[in-house]
C-alpha cells in the first residue's frame, strides 16, 4: 500500500509491479500445475473436482445420517466466515414423526397465506403441502438469530447463515449423504417461523433435506465463469 501511494518513487513502483506480475504468474502455474497432476494431494485438484461434484438431489430415503454424523456436519456449517463471532444462526433437525408436525405448520400457512389473498386452498393441495416433509427421512433447518452489532450489518450475518448451509451441505457429502435446499413460499410466514421459535427480524433461511438417494449424481457439465468473474490490477 505505501509503494502504490508513493508516486514519486516511479521506479519503485514499477518494480513492485512487475514483482506482482512474476508473483501472480507463479501462482497461476502452480494452481495449474498442481491440477493437471494425477498426484496432488487432497488438498487441491481431488477437493475441487468433489466440491464440483455437488447436486441438489430430491426425494431423499433412508439410510439417514446419525446424530453423530449430523453434529458433525453441524460442527462444520458453525466454521463458516462470521464477523465478530456473533453466530447468527441456529439449527433445528427435524425427523421422524416431527416431519408431521412440520408439515401441519406448513399447511396452517399455506391456509392463512390462501385467506389473506381471498383464496381457498383445495384438498389435493393441503396433502400436497403436509407431506412436503416426507421427501427425506432428515431436515436439517438453519435459522437466523441476528444480533445487535454496530460492525456487523444483518446482510452481513444472513450471508453467514448462507455460508453454514454451504458446509452443512458439504459436510453431509463428505459422509454419503445426499441434499437437497428447500426453501419456498411458504419457509418466512407467521405459522412457520412460529413453529420454529423465530422472531419476526429472523428468517428462516434453509430446509436442508438429507438422506440417500436412490440415483447417483448426474455428471455436472463444466460451468464458463468468464462472464461470472472480473480481474482487476
């Protein structure tokens, strides 16, 4: 920072550049290197094609993971970037008969969400939405719990709840498990965030739905991030 600001030592400058260049260059050839060889450690071109690999899949069966395996994964989502270590977030697993009660809470608002808009949901549609919580034998639901900070806005905190369901997700993968993020219309009314204890600043930020799935993985295709990224020196 004092090279770029110090204008009148030119020369100084210039080498300092060019010094990025020849720094920022080596690392290219390194990351290359290092993926293009059959014998990198499982730091880097294993890792990134498993990171890769991840698909959403639904309609999820058992085996399910175990408490164990869910603390695990739940131990990993609680590393994601938090400023000032606020853990603006909470956990709720929901599984068994629970699933039931979840999705008596989802037609509550769905039927409250239909009145507010003069509608009435039909018969097929209140099955529909009970049984939403059926497509996985696990719901791992990630809630915010913002907290006051004059250092940390409350988009700050959500994107860190987006972090932990990012490792969660992840850290399921890397025990077998299949996922799959659910959201919806219905995940911020009233009965929902109710029935999970949140408050109306808080949100309910991922159903994460877990458990074997009875296809493999379809083969993601290789994604052009040239218009996705930008480099500036």
């Amino acid at each position: 920072m004092d090279a770029l600001n110090d204008r009148k030592d030119s020369n100084f400058v210039d080498k300092n550049y060019e010094d990025k260049n020849h720094k920022d260059r080596d690392n290219k050839e390194s990351i290359t290197e290092n993926l293009e060889n059959d014998n990198v450690a499982w730091t880097s071109k294993p890792l990134i094609n498993w990171i890769n690999s991840r698909r959403s899949m639904g309609n999820l069966d058992t085996p399910a993971p175990t408490r164990t395996q869910i603390e695990a994964a739940i131990e990993c989502a609680a590393t994601a970037p938090d400023h000032k270590k606020l853990r603006p977030w909470r956990f709720i697993v929901t599984e068994g008969d629970a699933r039931h009660e979840l999705g008596r809470a989802l037609v509550d608002a769905a039927q409250a969400k239909a009145v507010q808009e003069g509608e009435a949901l039909s018969e097929k549609t209140i099955k529909k939405t009970h049984t939403m919580p059926l497509r996985a034998p696990v719901i791992i639901t990630v809630v915010t719990q913002m907290q006051e900070h004059k250092k940390v806005p409350p988009f700050e905190q959500m994107l860190s709840a987006g972090a932990a369901v990012q490792n969660l997700i992840l850290a399921l993968k890397a025990q077998g498990f299949s996922t799959v993020w659910r959201t919806g219309l219905l995940c911020n009314e009233p009965a929902v965030k109710a029935y999970f204890g949140v408050g109306p600043d808080d949100y309910v930020t991922a159903f994460v739905y877990t458990g074997t799935s009875p296809k493999d993985e379809p083969t993601r295709k290789p994604i052009d991030i040239e218009s996705l990224v930008r480099f500036e020196q």
